[in-house]
C-alpha cells in the first residue's frame, strides 16, 4: 500500500511538472512584449531585430536576474519600435520583415517561421519550456537532418548531433578526444536550419543534441535566469556575425603575435631565455615570441622575477627586443599563502572569494604554491590594484601575458568544495564559468589603462561567451600524458577543437604544437609526429611550439630532417603574413573565424559538413593536415567548385570529390580556390624585420570575363589606430580576356602608408608567354627571371616570364596611385 502511494504521488508530481501551460494574455512594451500564463509562468519576447529575439521564460513570472549578462553587450541591435501583436482566436503572433513569430495559447507553444511560412523552430508539442526542481528546460523539435555546430571549444566532431554537452569549465589536462567539458564555456549553437541559440546563462548549462529522441533536442540551466536568443540568418557566417554583434567584436592581435612563438613547462630562466633565442637566429628559423611559464615569479601572483632565475630582467628584455623577440609571460589568478606578503595585502584589503562557511578567504590547493587565496575579480576594487601589479613586468619590457589556470585550476565538477566560494557578484555556482572571463577583463582594461594606444596580447585558457572582447585563446593542455608518441589522435581532433573556437567566437587561438602532455624520451621517434602536428599548427592564427615540464620542443631538438621541414613551415606562415593579417581585419569586424569549417563556407555540399579534419584558411586556402602516422597519400576532400594545387600553383582538381595527394614528409596538402588572389611577402626573421618589403600577388585567374580580385589590409599594427579606421587597402583585380588579361590595382590609404619604397609583384599562373605587357597604356621593359631586382630596386616597371612555373611576373612600384595593366597574349 504504501509503495502504491509513493507511485502516485510520483506520477502526480510528474504530472504538474510537465503540465502545459495555458497563455492568457500578454503586455508589450516597445520591443518587448510578455506573456501571460495561467500558471503564472511568464515568457518575454524582446524582439532585438528582424532576425534577433530574446527569448525569457520565468516560471515564478518575475522576469528578474541576479546579475546583468557577462555575455551580451549590445541587444539594441535594430530599432524595432512598437512592436504589433495580433491575437487570434488560438494564438498570438508578431511580424518581422523576416520572421513570423507564433504562440500557441493552450498549450503554450512558441513557433518562428521565415517570411516564406516554413517552420525554423519551434517548441517540442507542449514541453517547449519545462522547470523541475533540477532545472529548467527547453524542448524543440528535432528534423531528421538538422544539424548542429558550435559551442565552442569543444572535442569530438564538429556536427554535435547525437551528443549531450555541459557548460563547466574545467581543468582537463590530457584530455581525450571526446572529452567535457574541457576549459571554456560558450553556449551558442548553429542549426543547418538557418537559426542559432545564445543560452545567456552562466550556470552548468547542458545541452542534448538528439540523445533522449529522435524527436526533439534539449538545453538546460539548473538556476538563473532562463534566457536565450533566437538568431536567424540565411547562412552559418550572417548567424555568426549576429552572434558576434550581440557579444562584441573580437580585439585585433598586435602584428607580431601572429608570428611564430616558443614556449615550455620549464621555460623560466634567463640565460636559457637568451640561448633558445640566440639559437633561432643562428639557424634562421622564423620567431617573434619567447614566452616564459608560471615559474617566473618569485610567488604566485606577485609578477615579480624570481631570483636566482633572473639576475637582469630588463637587460634580458631588451637584448632580445634588439634581437626582434617579444616576451610573454604567464598569470595565475591566484596568491599563495606561504610567505608571501601580497597575500596579507590582499586578505585585509577583501580582495579574496570566500569562503561561505567561514566568510573568510577560501583556500585553494593548487598545483604551485601550496594552498592560494582566489582573488575575486567581481569586486570592482581589485581591477586597480591588480593592474598597478602586473604592470611592473610591462615596465620592465615584456609584451603580455597568457592567462592560465582560470576555471580556476582543479575546480572540476568532482569538485563539490568549490561551490562553498562566494564572489562579490555571487555564489560559485552562477560565477564559475565568468571567472576566467572577469579576469581577462581586468587583464585588458588595466593594460589599457596604463598602456595608452598600444594592443594588448593575452591568451587564455578558461572564459566564457564575449571573451573575444578582451583576449585570445589556445585549447588548453592537448597531447597523449601517457604515451607522447601515441598523440595522433588528440592531434587529429585538435583540428576540429580549434574549428569549434573560432565559431565561439575566437579566431586568433591556437594549439599547444607537439602537444603539451607526455615525457619525450625519444626525440628521433616523435620527430614525424612533431612535424605534422608543425605543418596543422602554422596555420593557427596564432602558432605556438609547447611542452610540459623541461620537454625540449624546438624544431632542431628532433633531428636535421624535422627541423628543415618544420623551418619550411614556418616560412610558409611568415610568407602568408599579408594574406592573414587582412582575414584578422575581416575577424574583428565581423567575428567570422579565420580557420573555418568546409561547411561554413560550403553550407549546400553535403559531404562538406562531415569532414572535422580539414579547414578553409581564410576563404581562398584549403588545408589538409597530414594527421595520421606513416601517412605519405592524404585522401582529401575537395568542396563544390575548382581547386589548385597551391605547392605547384599549377595542379588542377575539379571538386566534389576526394583526391589522394601525396605528401611526404616535406609537404602539406594545400589547395587554393581557381579565382583567388593571395598576396604574400618574403621570409623574414621577424614579423616586419624589413619594413619597405615586396608584396607578391598570387593571381589564379578566372575563366574568360570573370574576374577574381581580393582586397590587401594593413596598418601600423601595434597600436588602436584600427578602431579608428585608420588603415590602408589595396584592391586588385584581375579580369580574363581572350587574349590576355586586365589588371587593375586601386590604393586607398585612410591615414597610414606602410612603405615609401616597395614594389608590388604580381605573379600570374599562365600556359603562355605574353607577347606585350602594358602599364597605363604603356608597353613595359622585359627582363629575365634572374634579372628582376624585386627588393632593391622600387623605381623600374618590369615584367619577366617563368618558363619553368609557367608564371608571368610583374614588378611594379607601389606609389599608391591607381595602375592599370594590360596582359596581350
């Protein structure tokens, strides 16, 4: 009997947690308008603009949050005005230009069509919006072949459909490859449906694509305010620039930052400072950044050298400035307690988390230091006081910081005591996943503050959604910890990772190249691997060599082979300079990664959305790592169109197909787009060592009266001058003729120029040797390949034609004036 009474007070209870709510009426308020429910739920809709709504639901009908959104920084994306409602005798619904928006009445259901009256998204029958004790949740209807792509920096493939998913950051070193979560935290998704979601909620968020029924998909917050954003576009990039609008755009990198850089577990000395740098000049491999790990400071965090390690830090930092290195340096966002009088300052000040139980500083075991205080970057006091500390490295010459360890470290969901920690904007729950994001803030505005004018570089690896605002990233602490050789796997899926960071917002990260995890005792066995994971990793906006403890992972450690083609790959990124520097322009002004998906750019081919291991670089490159171990023969997927074999620039595939291409170990499989222009400068030590250099313009041409063009970004690169506009461009465009071609290049300079004296080289892929070439209307000196003084000489007009390469080329100076060529076959 008694087991009979629980049965049905069970079913009653599940019964009233699923009953459907009935909607009775609703409020507006300019762009908001608020639905009432029988129960005395409510659900808002704030309609941002014509393809933006915001979407509250409250069971209790407050419609209050504890916090304002770390997120969304600008929701007045349109101005909407009044928004009309029209009632119907079962449902209500609201009219955008490009969307219809429904609610059923009983049950309550929210539907959105497009203007041609096709379902994008709706509720899931009458459990559209459900709250338990647990949590609340979101049900929707699941199609058949709807796909999913997002949430960040998350492992596995790329389509999310079939897996569940939480928002937790998390210290997760080694992780495997299908692994969650790991360090960051963005709750933004994308449907092959045309829509995406923002689940503005900072508590551990779960999301379930597919995994309870084929019917429908779910996402989940288990406190706060249940807030999420439907965001309609008619592809992948509009949905992500609207994405990027709401959370802010992403900061653009210093110049340099986008060169090579060189780090390691161990990386805290001096002298060793010197020598590895000394040694990458020697051999003339390309580097701008040493960094230096988290051992360089006498204690956690008191940015002070720590002695003995460093005799002459401002010595150190200016040889290697004269010597073309920036330094970076790592921060924790912790104080260790042993002896250590930053932390009796920091303790009377308040400026620690406490802990809930005592309301006394919580302490915090971590992995250096001994037990820690955690200093509370949600108090508005901190922000000074920890910027007047960090910037006494900035004085003494480095160039930023990479802040580490910020979930904060070990505080994994095994981790129930941390949950005890009470910040000033609240308890641990709802600020865990900010945290890392409330530091890189302070980070940025304090290095602003006392920094005028001058890019900041941090790189981070635990944030949240809006972290493009302040920082970059890098995904986390990758590799094999228990057999380094056996790291393929975790270097495939690294791919697929830093695909997925870019479409939560990130476009300048990178991966740990060789893996961080993993004793190296044998470097001639781990050189394949290290070249591979080289030839994948110069092509991550930014490029960084690391390695726990003292694992040596400088490309001469692994034998003479290895070095030669991991230098060879990081000339080729150098060479690309001028082609990824413009896609970092286009990055912040529109968010839209730099390696991106084949689905992002090819959302119609089908085959395009189930490859995880290849990437557009940019929009012309496609790149194919070589992942796999004794792989010679890479099997490549090739997208809807006509690619070129970018090592031969003369190799043809038609897409729509895989191709075996050969790649030993000395190439990477790189495809460019037919009618693209990629421009490109010359291997150079150092990000800009030469200031008056040459730029090449690689034109495939079009077919006959089609034009290819693209559209060359610079500026000075190290200051805000960016956010100002002021920059130069240089569009060229190259128009096909029966019997030649028609270039034209048109400068426009907004207040900056980068050289008084450099030629413009224009290289075209062509079968035939031109009979004239005509500048201005004016037949130009022919010259021999070996003849053509590209760097030197900026004065002559000249052309000359590569036999062997099948290219013709065409030396020009750059006076910045309009220029028009005539190719005559």
């Amino acid at each position: 009997m008694v087991k009979k009474m629980i049965f049905l007070v069970m079913a009653l209870l599940c019964s009233s947690m699923f009953m459907a709510a009935e909607c009775t009426s609703y409020t507006k308020k300019g762009n908001q308008v608020i639905f009432n429910c029988k129960d005395g739920s409510k659900l808002s809709l704030t309609i941002n603009s014509n393809a933006v709504v915001k979407i509250w639901y409250d069971k209790s009908g407050k419609l209050t949050r504890s916090n304002p959104s770390f997120a969304v920084v600008n929701d007045k994306l349109e101005n909407m005005g009044e928004v009309t409602v029209n009632e119907e005798t079962s449902a209500y619904e609201i009219f955008t230009s490009k969307l219809r928006i429904r609610i059923n009445k009983n049950p309550m259901q929210l539907q959105i069509f497009d203007k041609y009256q096709k379902l994008i998204f709706s509720d899931f029958k009458d459990q559209g919006h459900v709250s338990d004790a647990k949590a609340v949740k979101a049900y929707k209807v699941l199609r058949n072949d709807e796909q999913f792509f997002g949430l960040g920096e998350k492992t596995g493939t790329l389509n999310r459909r079939g897996k569940n998913y939480k928002m937790w950051n998390s210290d997760k070193p080694c992780y495997s490859v299908t692994e969650d979560p790991i360090a960051k935290s963005i709750p933004f998704f994308m449907s092959s449906y045309r829509y995406g979601i923002f689940l503005d909620n900072t508590y551990k968020s779960e999301f379930k694509f597919g995994t309870e029924s084929q019917d429908y998909y779910s996402f989940e917050a288990p406190d706060g305010a249940f807030v999420y954003y439907f965001i309609y576009g008619k592809d992948y990039k509009e949905i992500q620039q609207q994405y990027i609008a709401l959370t802010g755009q992403p900061i653009m990198p210093p110049k340099w930052a986008l060169g090579f850089a060189q780090s390691r577990g161990l990386y805290t000395k001096e002298n060793q400072a010197l020598e590895v740098a000394a040694e990458f000049r020697k051999r003339k491999i390309p580097i701008d950044i040493i960094y230096q790990d988290i051992g360089w400071t006498q204690n956690l965090q008191d940015f002070e050298w720590r002695k003995g390690n460093y005799t002459d830090p401002k010595g150190m930092l200016k040889k290697l400035k004269a010597n073309g290195f920036k330094m970076i340096v790592s921060q924790d966002p912790v104080i260790s307690k042993k002896d250590n009088k930053q932390y009796l300052e920091a303790n009377k000040l308040g400026y620690f988390v406490k802990d809930v139980r005592t309301d006394k500083a919580y302490e915090m075991p971590w992995p250096w230091g001994g037990n820690c205080g955690v200093v509370d970057f949600t108090l508005p006091a901190v922000a000074d006081w920890w910027g007047k500390y960090q910037q006494k490295p900035l004085d003494d010459g480095i160039s930023g910081f990479w802040t580490d360890m910020g979930e904060p470290a070990w505080s994994n969901e095994e981790d129930t005591d941390r949950l005890n920690m009470k910040h000033h904007l609240g308890m641990h729950d709802e600020i865990h996943n900010v945290f890392g994001l409330t530091w890189d803030k302070v980070v940025k505005e304090q290095f602003e503050k006392r920094n005028p004018n001058k890019r900041i570089f941090q790189m981070t690896r635990s944030a949240y959604a809006g972290l493009q605002r302040y920082t970059f990233g890098w995904t986390n602490d990758s590799g094999n910890g228990n057999d380094v050789l056996d790291g393929w796997a975790q270097m495939e899926n690294q791919v697929a990772v830093g695909i997925s960071a870019g479409l939560g917002g990130i476009p300048f990260w990178t991966t740990d190249i060789s893996g961080y995890c993993g004793e190296i005792t044998d470097y001639p066995a781990m050189a394949e691997l290290y070249t591979r994971w080289m030839q994948f990793g110069v092509f991550c906006p930014l490029s960084r060599a690391h390695h726990e403890g003292d694992n040596a992972v400088e490309p001469w450690m692994f034998g003479e082979v290895a070095e030669k083609n991991t230098k060879a790959a990081i000339e080729l990124k150098y060479q690309l300079f001028p082609y990824l520097y413009t896609y970092s322009r286009k990055a912040h002004d529109t968010g839209l990664p730099i390696t991106r998906g084949l689905f992002m750019e090819y959302p119609n081919d089908t085959e395009a959305a189930k490859i995880d291991n290849q990437f557009i670089f940019g929009e012309e490159l496609l790149v194919a790592p070589v992942l796999k171990k004794g792989e010679r023969v890479k099997r490549v997927y090739l997208p809807d169109g006509e690619w070129i074999d970018f090592n031969d620039k003369k190799t043809e595939y038609l897409g729509g197909q895989t191709v075996a291409y050969k790649a030993p170990l000395n190439t990477i499989p790189i495809f460019v787009k037919k009618a693209s222009i990629i421009p490109m400068m010359p291997v150079m030590q150092y990000i800009h060592e030469k200031k008056d250099y040459p730029v090449f313009f690689h034109i495939f041409p079009n077919y006959e009266d089609e034009k290819t063009s693209f559209t060359l970004y610079e500026d000075e690169g190290e200051n805000h001058d960016y956010l100002k506009d002021i920059f130069s461009k240089t569009n060229i465009t190259c128009t096909t003729k029966a019997a030649g071609y028609d270039i034209e290049i048109t400068p426009e300079d907004k207040g900056f120029r980068q050289s008084d004296k450099r030629n413009f080289v224009l290289s075209i892929l062509t079968e035939q040797k031109p009979k004239s070439v005509l500048v201005n209307g004016k037949e130009i000196t022919f010259l021999a390949v070996d003849a053509l003084d590209i760097e030197k000489d900026t004065t002559k007009i000249q052309w000359s034609w590569d036999e062997k390469g099948s290219k013709l080329l065409i030396k020009i100076p750059d006076n910045r004036t309009k220029i028009n060529i005539n190719v005559n076959n």
